[in-house]
C-alpha cells in the first residue's frame, strides 16, 4: 500500500515558536488531512484538504496540500503548551481507504 | 449528530486467551469503518477496513481478523492472543472521500 513520510518525529520547541511538519507519499492521494492525539486519546481532526495547492487556516494552524498531491504540510504559530501531542498526517486515496503518517511528537516548553 | 462508540477502553487478557474489540457508529449510513493499531510511540496502521457489510479488507497478515455483521458494527477478534497484539486499538469511520473520525480507543495488554 501506499506509505507516507511524515517528519520529524519529534520537536522540542519553546513556547511561542512556530512549528512546522510535513510529509510526502511516492503516491497520489485525492485528500489530505491532520490529526492531533492526545495521550489516551483517538486522533481529533484539525484540517481537511480537498484540492491540489489548497492553503486553509484553522486558528493558529495552517495546512496546505501540495501541488503533485503527493504532499502535505502543517504549520503551528506561536505554539502554546496545550499544543503538546502526537500530529499524523493521513491521505485518502480513491479506494476510500486513508493512510497516516508516523506522526510528529510535539513538546512545548513553557 | 454521528458518534462513534468503541469498548473496552482498557482490556488485560492472558496470551492464548480469545479477544473481541466492538465498535458501532451512529448517525449515519454506510460508513467506511476502519480498525487500526498504534504501537507504543509509534504511528498508526492500518489493520482493516471494510465498505459495506460482510466485505472486510485485511492490510497486514497477523493474528487478528474483524467482522462486520451490520452496517455501523465493526469487530475486532483474534482467537489466540499474542504479546505482541498489544498496543492501541482505534476504530474509525467516514463516508469516502471525507475526513474520519476516531473513537476514544482501546488499551489492549496481553500478559
């Protein structure tokens, strides 16, 4: 099946830096989103891309679906401690099945 | 509203012994329902997913299969736990072509 690179796998960042993760697939994949789990926790959607280039903002989160679709990046501005946790990037393909990434573990320091 | 159910939240089973992991979504039809696993630290994989009832597509070859008998009941079983098969447990539904959505999960320890 199809894999997707996700990096890093870790960031220590102060608060109030910016962050920044990414990941690339050798596939295509028609939709790109990004999750955030918390400890115990499911993954909780954050954002959803549809289109091929697409930049969309969510609060201090921004995310963009890269021009070959088959990449896909997350920006966190001025992070914050509640910011902590593990990011997955995922892609859906046409067989309607979605792939996730590695995911990055966040830390912030207060 | 959907929401999605998944139980236990914790489970610790002895190896060799027999596991059933449920999960129903409500407030919507024919979803795409998933089951993966997310070993300590790491990321998750896909273990199966189905489209409809009865049809369950297997992504990795292990000691695990799943079965949907209705159309928002997805199950998780093995007959014969291994330590290995420990890990977090997360079923998930969407409607193709959307994004999906988790349960809370399923601690699973075998000892």
């Amino acid at each position: 099946g199809q894999q997707l690179n996700q990096s890093p796998q870790s960031m220590f960042i102060q608060e109030g830096e910016d962050v920044s993760m990414n990941c690339t697939s050798s596939s295509i994949f028609n939709t790109w989103l990004w999750y955030k789990q918390d400890p115990g926790e499911g993954p909780v959607l954050l954002i959803a891309l549809y289109k091929a280039g697409e930049l969309t903002s969510n609060g201090r989160l921004t995310a963009q679906f890269g021009i070959t679709r088959k990449d896909s990046f997350l920006n966190i501005s001025a992070s914050i401690p509640s910011d902590v946790g593990i990011y997955f990037c995922a892609g859906q393909s046409s067989h309607n099945d979605m792939r996730f990434g590695a995911g990055t573990r966040l830390t912030v320091k207060p | 509203s959907q929401t999605i159910h998944q139980w236990p939240a914790t489970l610790v089973q002895p190896v060799g012994s027999p596991l059933s992991l449920e999960c129903t979504v409500e407030g919507t039809s024919n979803p795409n329902l998933y089951w993966y696993r997310q070993a300590a630290g790491r990321g998750l994989q896909l273990l199966f997913y189905s489209v409809g009832i009865g049809q369950i597509s297997s992504e990795v070859p292990q000691n695990l299969s799943a079965s949907r008998p209705q159309d928002r009941q997805f199950i998780l079983s093995s007959k014969k736990l291994l330590l290995s098969d420990s890990g977090f447990y997360l079923c998930a539904w969407d409607t193709g072509g959307t994004e999906a959505f988790f349960g809370q999960g399923t601690r699973l320890t075998v000892v």
